[in-house]
C-alpha cells in the first residue's frame, strides 16, 4: 500500500470517530484503526492516536508525559480562551495539573478516598441504596438510570462534601455532566454557552459553601480543603470551587456510567448475568470485568514534555497523544476474546480510570458503589428487566461513554 493510500485509509477510519455508529458502539472501528496500526499520527495532524494497551499503559505512566493545558489551549484557541469560566474552571482542576501543582493539590483530597476509608463507608453506601431501592418498589417501572444509578453516587459525594441535606435536591434534580468540555473537537457556541453557565452557578454555590465552613467548620471535605486554604502557597480560591467541582463531577459522572453500561452488558449477556446472580463472590471480579468490557471513559491526551521514542515511534516534545481507553481494554494482546463479557476472566486491569499520577482518584469509591448497586438490584428487584437492550440512547460525546436513559420495569 502507497503512502496516499495508507493516508486515505487513515482518514477513512478517523471520519467515522464521529458518527451516530460510533457513539452506539464504538469497539469495532476502535479495533479496524487498532489493527491499521496501534499508534500513528495522522497526515497534517499535530497529535498521535493510540489504541494498543501496551502504547497506553506505557503513556499513561510515563513521567515525560503531561497535560501542558493552559499552554495547549492558548496556542489552539488563542490568549483569550480562559475567559470563559468553563475553561478557566478546568484550567483549575487537578484533572488538568502538572506536577508540583498535581500532586499540591490531589495530597489535599486523596485521604479522604483513601481505600481502607472508602471501604469504612460500605455500611453507609449500602443503606442509601437500600433506601433508593423502597423508593423503586412504590412504582412498577421508570427510568433505572435517573432514578437510581444517577441519585446514588450524588447523595453519596454530598455527604461526604459536606453539601446540606436541603441543597441535595439541586444535584438530584439537576444535568449529568455531557463530557463534552473534554472531547477533542470543539464546542458550538451554545454548547460552550451552556458549559460557561453551569461553571458559574458551581462556582457561585460551592464558593458561598466555603466561606460558611470557613466561619463554621464541620467534619466534612469542604471543610479540610478550606482549612488547606488557609496555608501558605496550598491552595488558591479558585483552585479550591474547581476541584470541588471536580470531586462533585468525577464522583458522580464514572461511576452512573459503570452501573448503567455494566447493567446494559449484563442483560445483554444472560449467562453471564445468571452467574452473577448465583456467585455473589464473583462481584468485585465483575465490576473489573465490566469496567474493561465498556469504558465509562473512553479516551484521555497527554503531551509530550519532552522528545519520547514510543516503540520505535519518536513524539517530539509539545506534540499530543491521544489514548483510546476503550480500544486499549479490547486489546487481544492483552486480552483472549476481548469482545466477550467474561465476568470470570483473570488478570483483569482496566485502564478505564487511567493511569500513572492521574489515576481517578475516585476510583475505588466507584468500584465499590457499582458492587454495592448492583448486588442489591439482584437480590431485592428479581423481576428487574429492561425495556430497549438493543437500541439504547447514548450521551452524544466520544470522551465520556454512558447511556441517557435506562427504562425498565421491575
């Protein structure tokens, strides 16, 4: 094949990234680019596409690899971009630091979940499942996701922000995040509207909350990132309302989409679901199985700091690379029959909360509210079905992967 062909083949493959196709399932093009080749960068493009585990989990931990945002999104965007709050907010955000800032910041939170503190709050996880759950069983159907999968891990953060019992109803009632802040194309005018205005409101609340638990401190979050406030060069006022935001967000948004895509495949593969069912000590193996099997997230970039030789290939210092998630955890080098949901599977390692310094810090909460969710659907809902399997509506953005809506009846 002639270099204009291999090119014309690569464009190919790329154009359909955004299609409707692609967003219902992404697995089989993510595996046709894997197989044209697991790490290249495009004609005329400035950044690579990854889609091997091996490329990944080697990007992901390396060292001379980062974020560089404020200075990507000034020369892609211009000087005036942080002008609007969204991406100054993001700017802000752990997610998007590179050390020392990254690890200033994540030292704040990263106590508090913490995986033997996180393992503590299991009784408390279960009880407001249980207590979602009796409100389920009131009605004989309704959308599982919104009605369950979304309100647990919201109550859950609250209570451990700190957020007041009245305030919780504004969370419960309010958007998902749409994942479309951080997908690599660019945002309409409205869309970029709607983003700039659910910033403000979050800043304007979480900021008027910080200066309460300043003048009256509680045993929360909030509380001990305000207090960290308080010390010399820790953490500035807008560092603190965007990694509050962050925690609210990545503490809710990964793990619905784990319980929703992990239900979805389940139902979909009923032997798998029946096992389950009957060996309730496979669970924790499960959720890794289904964290693998349909990312909730799907894709992350990092920036080459500095010139780096991936597998021969050399990524020239300030070029970006773009991993797909997703593509890495079908891998078949890494995985025997990776298409196939395989609750039993061994060795199991998603890369689905990332990896090296940015790992999700919320990882172990999500795994342990999805085991929690759904063991307790199985035991106390044994009628549960659901209504569209095969056609379920997707949330329109490559980056984050999770259903829009999950009617069932039970």
């Amino acid at each position: 094949m002639g270099a204009d062909d291999s090119n014309e083949v690569i464009l190919g493959l790329l154009s359909r990234l955004f299609s409707p196709e692609y967003v219902n399932n992404p697995y089989p093009l993510l595996k046709e680019i894997r197989e044209f080749n697991p790490m290249f960068m495009p004609p005329g493009a400035g950044n690579w596409i990854v889609t091997s585990y091996r490329h990944t989990t080697e990007i992901l931990r390396s060292k001379k690899f980062g974020h560089d945002y404020d200075a990507r999104m000034i020369l892609s965007n211009g000087p005036n971009i942080f002008e609007n709050s969204a991406y100054k907010m993001l700017s802000n955000m752990m997610l998007m630091k590179d050390p020392p800032d990254h690890k200033r910041i994540r030292d704040l939170s990263v106590k508090a979940f913490g995986a033997a503190k996180i393992n503590d709050m299991q009784p408390q996880i279960q009880a407001i499942v249980d207590e979602l759950i009796v409100d389920l069983k009131s009605k004989s159907g309704g959308d599982l996701l919104r009605e369950f999968a979304f309100k647990l891990p919201v109550i859950v953060i609250c209570a451990m922000l700190g957020v007041p019992k009245t305030d919780w109803d504004r969370f419960l009632n309010g958007a998902s995040v749409s994942g479309r802040l951080i997908d690599p194309t660019p945002l309409t005018d409205e869309e970029l509207a709607l983003e700039n205005q659910g910033a403000d409101e979050s800043s304007e609340y979480f900021a008027d909350l910080c200066e309460k638990r300043r003048n009256h401190p509680e045993d929360d979050l909030i509380t001990a990132l305000v207090q960290a406030e308080a010390g010399e060069g820790r953490l500035s006022r807008d560092e603190l309302v965007a990694n509050i935001t962050l925690l609210f967000g990545a503490g809710h948004e990964t793990t619905v989409n784990l319980i929703g895509n992990g239900l979805l495949a389940l139902y979909r593969n009923p032997t798998q679901l029946n096992l389950l069912k009957q060996s309730g000590d496979l669970m924790p193996n499960a959720v890794e199985e289904l964290l693998r099997f349909d990312s909730s997230v799907q894709l992350t970039g990092r920036t080459a700091m500095e010139d780096v030789i991936i597998d021969g290939r050399q990524v020239k210092k300030g070029q970006e690379v773009l991993t797909f998630l997703g593509a890495a955890n079908h891998d078949p080098d890494q995985y025997a029959d990776p298409d196939e949901l395989n609750i039993q599977r061994e060795r199991i390692k998603p890369l689905s909360f990332g990896g090296g310094i940015h790992t999700c810090i919320g990882a172990q909460l999500s795994r342990i509210e999805a085991a929690v969710a759904l063991k307790s659907l199985f035991e106390q809902l044994p009628n549960l079905q659901f209504a569209n399997l095969e056609t379920p509506e997707w949330k329109p953005t490559i980056t984050l992967r999770g259903l829009t809506h999950l009617p069932a009846t039970w």
